[in-house]
C-alpha cells in the first residue's frame, strides 16, 4: 500500500503535459478507463465472492453482515 | 456530520438536476445507450446480472440514468450435522437505479451527484444465512424476516489540472443498508438479533493521468467508514501501456485494509490486440486473495476464511462509428481455507468452486 501511495504521490506531482497531437495511442477505445459499455474491464460479479473486492464498504463490501 | 452531508448533497442533485434539464432542453448535443449482461455459475449458485444506461449529453451538461437488475439462485445446502434444516433452492431478484448529474464548467472544475437505491439481497451469501437462520429460528420469538434495501448518495468533483492530460477526481459517498442480520438463540430469551441498519461514509480520491504518449495511468484511493467496522482503506493503480501500435497491456493492483481483521490484495493484467482499431481480442489473467474475517477459529462464527480466487478470460470487442460491443468469457475458480470446526455449519457456504462466467455489452451514440 505505502508502494501504491508512493507513486500516487509522484505522479501527482511529476506530470509533464504531453501534446493532443503526440496522445493518439492513449485515445484508442480499450486504452481509456470506462465504467460501462464494450471497453470495460473485470468481472463485475465478483464483488460478490471476494469481500476486498467490493468498491463500496457498505452492505455489498460486508457481505458479512450476519457475522458473529 | 452524515445528516449535513445527506442534506447538502440531496441540495446539490436537485439543483443539477434542474440545471441539466433546462440545458438539455436548449441543445442535446449527444446521447447514448448501454446494455450489460453477466452470468456467473457453479454446480450450486447461479449469478446474473443485466443493466441499462442511458445517457444525455449537452455542451455543459451530462446526464446518466441506469437501472439493474440481478437475480441469485442457489441450491441450499445445510451441514450434514444440522438434522433440522432442509436442502432447497432458493430464487432472489434484486433491483437497483441511480441518476448521475455532471456539469461541465468552463472552469476547469466539473461538479458530480449520483443518487441511487436498490431493494434486494446484494450477493449470494447473504441469501445463504438468510436460509440458513429461516430454516433454523424462523418460528423462535425474536425472527423478523426482513427484505434488504438501500440507498447512496455521492457529491463530488472533477478537476482537469492538466488540461488534456491529467484528472483529479474526489467525491464523498453516504450509503444506508438495511440488511438481514444474524441471530443467536438465548435460553429462556427471545433471539439475539445482529446489526440490521448500517450507514457508511466513503472518501475517495483518483487520478488519471497521461504519462507519456503511450502510457496512461489511473491510481485510486479510498476510506471508508461503515456502523461497527474498521475503518476501510483502498488503494488501486492501473496502468495501460501502448507496447505497439497494435498491443495493450493493461494492469491493475489493488490492495484492501480493515484494521487488523481484514486485509486483500488483487492483480490482473489483460493482453489485447487490435486490427485498425476496430476490432479487439484480448486475453486476462487474475488472481485475489485475502486474510479471511475470521477473528477467533474458536468461536462459531459465519465470517469467512481466507479466499484465493484466479480468473481467466478471453474478450473480443467491436468498435463502431457509432456502436459497440463486447464478449467475454472464462473459468473462475474459488478456493477457501478450510473452515473451523467450530463453524462446521458454514462449511457449505465456503466451500472450493469452479465458476464459468459469460459477460457481454452493446453500446450506442445517437
């Protein structure tokens, strides 16, 4: 995690501006992040199995709401 | 705190929402529809899931409108032990909605509310309790059946702090959860109910950014806080590299923390080609595993074990003027540790699975 936060941090910080021109293959359809349509990515139905998998920390994330 | 929140941001959307009608009535510029469908399924749990999203944009204005709906059927199985319970499937179908309203500035900050609801069981082991404490206390004083439901409301913003180039997004999410609880049988008392409402406060924060004319990458991180949990730390970085003009190698790691009772880690990547950017077939690996929830092995308890899961998928994508599709299919394999003797009535439950799952999506632009 302090890895991830790391890079977080510097690539905040470290982003030099590339041109619209130069930013052809970074537009293609399966090179952008989307949440819906035919170029997302991952199971969604696996939040359901795996309890860290979940994007919430709500019912769905618990899972484990009868849990003693 | 929550209570102004939930104010403040049931405020915001309805300010949006009137501000988004009015300009949609002035001039759509672009609008859109998607339909999603996913089957996951085993020898005794039958996952699907199919969803709408239409979409409505205008020059400052972007409006989303999605419903869902899924259906959980399993085979209910109970221990040998528990000579009172009987094997039976169980059906559950669950519907959730929500409207996102997003206004487009000529600052560089856009404005973001979502609002949503469902009414219905959210996974398969909720179902799985709820059978399994119908079965065994349902006539005992104390049992209330209950049909879970919720609601979310998100408020946020979106701040492009390199024009073109680089996206910080943050937004803060307030959820309410009814859900079916837990008992515990008492001599002489009635049940012993678990928690039935929880409410969970959410931060998170991302960015997007292009690090290069064929890298780009999107790093997430969150908190979140739920009635009677660890607070819940998320972060995940993906990363999409251009290898050539015809390659995509995507990765993403992630990482989950809740205090010292939960903890997961989770990496994929995806391997994907392409013909003049139109047509696309792709390959991805994944794997997660986790801790478990499991506190003390020697109290019974309905908390899971520690989980290993691997996935692996073959994708192919169509990519139109003004259409596109997507297929995708592959095993999916769930192996748990085994379950403490003291548990032994879960141990249907969390049990080793060999899953297949089948997913597909057509989108529109109009």
């Amino acid at each position: 995690m302090a890895l991830l936060v790391g890079v977080m941090a510097a690539t905040l910080s470290g982003c030099a501006a590339v041109p619209v021109w130069k930013q052809g293959q970074v537009s293609k359809p399966n090179m952008v992040f989307n949440d819906h349509g035919a170029f997302t990515y991952g199971m969604r139905l696996n939040s359901q199995i795996e309890p860290g998998s979940a994007d919430n920390g709500g019912a769905a994330a618990a899972g484990c709401t009868a849990c003693k | 705190m929550t209570g102004r929140w939930h104010v403040l941001s049931l405020a915001a959307v309805s300010v949006m929402l009137c501000v988004g009608m009015a300009r949609m009535a002035a001039a759509t510029t672009d609008s859109g529809a998607t339909i999603e469908a996913d089957a996951l399924g085993c020898s005794d749990v039958h996952l699907e899931d199919a969803g709408l999203l239409a979409d409505e944009a205008t020059a400052h204005t972007q409006v989303e409108l999605s419903a869902t709906q899924t259906r959980i059927g399993i085979d209910y199985a109970p221990a040998p032990a528990d000579f009172v319970s009987q094997p039976v499937y169980r059906e559950e179908n669950s519907t959730s909605a929500g409207l996102t309203g997003r206004l487009d500035t000529d600052s560089d900050l856009s404005p973001l509310v979502t609002v949503g609801g469902y009414r219905g069981f959210t996974d398969y082991r909720s179902v799985w309790l709820d059978e399994f404490y119908r079965q065994l206390f349902s006539i005992v004083p104390g049992y209330v059946p209950v049909t879970p439901h919720g609601w979310n409301v998100l408020a946020g913003g979106r701040w492009t702090y390199v024009p073109g180039t680089a996206i910080l997004q943050c937004t803060v999410v307030e959820q309410g959860d009814t859900v079916s609880p837990g008992y515990e049988p008492q001599i002489g008392l009635p049940l012993l109910r678990g928690l039935e409402r929880l409410r969970t406060t959410s931060l998170r924060i991302s960015t997007e950014n292009v690090l290069s004319p064929t890298v780009r990458t999107l790093l997430e991180g969150g908190v979140t806080y739920t009635t009677d949990r660890e607070t819940r730390f998320t972060v995940q970085g993906s990363v999409n590299w251009a290898v050539s003009e015809t390659l995509t190698l995507r990765t993403v790691v992630g990482d989950v923390t809740e205090g010292d009772e939960f903890h997961s880690v989770s990496g994929s990547m995806s391997l994907e080609r392409d013909w003049s950017a139109r047509w696309f077939a792709g390959i991805s690996v994944r794997g997660y595993r986790d801790g478990g929830e499991v506190v003390d092995p020697v109290i019974a308890s309905s908390a899971a074990p520690a989980l290993r899961t691997r996935e692996l998928a073959a994708t192919l994508r169509w990519q139109g003027a003004r259409a596109s599709f997507r297929i995708e299919a592959g095993p999916y394999w769930t192996r748990y540790d085994p379950v403490a003797l003291a548990s032994s009535q879960y141990a249907n439950l969390y049990r080793n699975r060999d899953w297949r799952h089948v997913e597909g999506a057509v989108s529109w632009t109009f």
